[in-house]
C-alpha cells in the first residue's frame, strides 16, 4: 500500500503536514527563527546527521519556505515570505509543547520581544468583544474550494461564494 | 542508526512533534473540532485504514490528547483539556495551509464563530499597543528548565529564575 500523498488532498491542514508533518522541519524552523542560515549551524545546533539535514532542506527549500542563496564561498538558507509566515503556528506548537510536556524544572527556553521585554506568545482566538473561542464555538462551512462531498457533508448545496441556482 | 526519539529531547516544540509529527495527528484533531467522536466517525471521513487510525488513536490517547469512554455498547474518543488546548495551534496550521497551498479556486472550508459568523483565524503575535511581532523582533534566552548547553549558547551563564552567584 502506498502511503498516503497528505499534499493531494484539499484540505490546508493536510496540505500544510505535507510540509511540516516530518518532525526535523519545525526544529529546522526553530533554528531559523533563532538565526541560524547556514548547513553547519543547523547540524551543530540540531544534532541531525548531515544526510538528513541536507534532505530535510531541499523540501523545505522545494515547498518554498526557504530560499538557498550564495553566500561568500558556501550556500545559506534564508526564509521567504512564507517561511517566515510560519511564525505564528511555531509559537503555538511551542507554547502548547511548553505548557504541556515541560518537566517539572520548567520550559527550556524563553521567548521574549527584545523591544519590549515581554514574553512572546501566540494568542488564542477572541472574538472583537475580547471573549474567547474555544472548538465547541466554530461551525465548518463550505468554501469557495469546496467540491461535492464537502457540501453534502457540511450541510449546505453550494458553496458560499457562488451564484445562487434559480 | 535509530530513529531520533523527539519527546526525550528537551525542546518544547520537539516534545510536541513527537505528538502532533505523525501527520495523521492533525486530521484526527481537525475531526475532533468538528465534533467527530466515534472511531466509524473519523475512519469514514478520514478514508484512512483502520488498523492505522487504531494506532493514531491509541496514541492520542497515551499522550493525553483523547480519553477513550464507554458510550452505549462502544467507545468514543472525547478530547481531554490538553487536546482542547491544541485548538490555536490547529488554527495557525489550517490558516497557513489555506494562504499558501489553496487551489486557485480557494479553500474547501471556511471556520465561522457560530455566535457572529464572523470568520475564526489563529492571531498573529502582537506587542500590548497591537504592533505585530515577527522572527526578527524576538530573543532566546534560558528558561528554568535550561542545560548548560542551552545557558552557553543564549548568551547567559544562569537560568533566569535561579538565584545569582555570589
């Protein structure tokens, strides 16, 4: 049995863990977030084998979260745009792991806003009034990408932004 | 060579990805979310092989992710507080999918607050006075629970929380 191509699916969810589903890719983020660009202090800081390393780049280099430039005589690898966009599910993977898995010494590190000095975190959802949202408050609609099953599924005919039938 | 075990390395992201890193994880909470609880239920609507999604489940729930209750003459799988609390991370994947790996036609599903309609988004980091925070503004340092390693490579030779030297 093949396994399964998370990428072909429709839904973003599964299309994103094509991308970050193998494990190294958020560490690998983890350090580019703290700095680091190029392959040595990757595997240094990472302790990965360098065969992985290298493989674990070129995917994220071929699903466009990094680019690798020239950089004097050796190569560095240098978030793009959507790269740098995975800001915000690090910091949420990163405070639930923090919250959840630390030992009983506490989180390793701390995440502050050198502006400021205040811890960096990733918010939970709110609604305009301030109030939270939790699962329990959401309902899926069909969108725009919808195809058949998911409108049958999620309880309306068409999707939202199409025409109406007569 | 073994297989890196993520959960025995200290990094919270890396304990979350011995988690969340199969990439199953995520499509089981994205079911959860929408209110799947019976093992039929998330087999049908995941087309995923029951013999994996036994696996899945099972560790979810050796993670604290689902309790597994009796329910009439089966189980159900009901989210505990811990898998409740990965719902912000579930929202910035799902929300970094649909801007980056959509279709040209947009996404499949939309995420409404059922109270308001409006749409249901993971927030970005932002500073008290709302300006957002990226990659560049932020610093590392030692948290409680730091090893040497950590100290020397963030720049501080205490964990902030420890009492100083003489």
């Amino acid at each position: 049995m093949q396994p399964t191509d998370f990428g072909a699916m429709r839904c973003p969810v599964a299309r994103a863990m094509a991308v970050l589903g193998e494990r190294w890719s958020l560490l690998i983020l983890r350090e580019a977030f703290a700095g680091t660009t190029r392959f040595d202090g990757f595997a240094t800081n990472l302790g990965i084998a360098p065969n992985i390393l290298s493989a674990r780049l070129t995917h994220l280099v071929e699903h466009g979260l990094f680019d690798r430039v020239r950089d004097g005589s050796r190569h560095a690898y240098r978030l793009t745009d959507r790269g740098r966009d995975a800001f915000t599910l690090y910091l949420a993977i990163r405070d639930w792991g923090a919250r959840h898995f630390s030992g009983d010494e506490g989180p390793p590190t701390l995440m502050i806003d050198r502006a400021t000095g205040a811890p960096v975190t990733a918010p939970p959802p709110r609604r305009a009034d301030g109030t939270p949202i939790g699962p329990e408050d959401v309902r899926i609609l069909p969108g725009p990408g919808a195809n058949a099953a998911i409108r049958r599924r999620f309880g309306t005919t068409e999707p939202l932004e199409a025409e109406p039938h007569e």
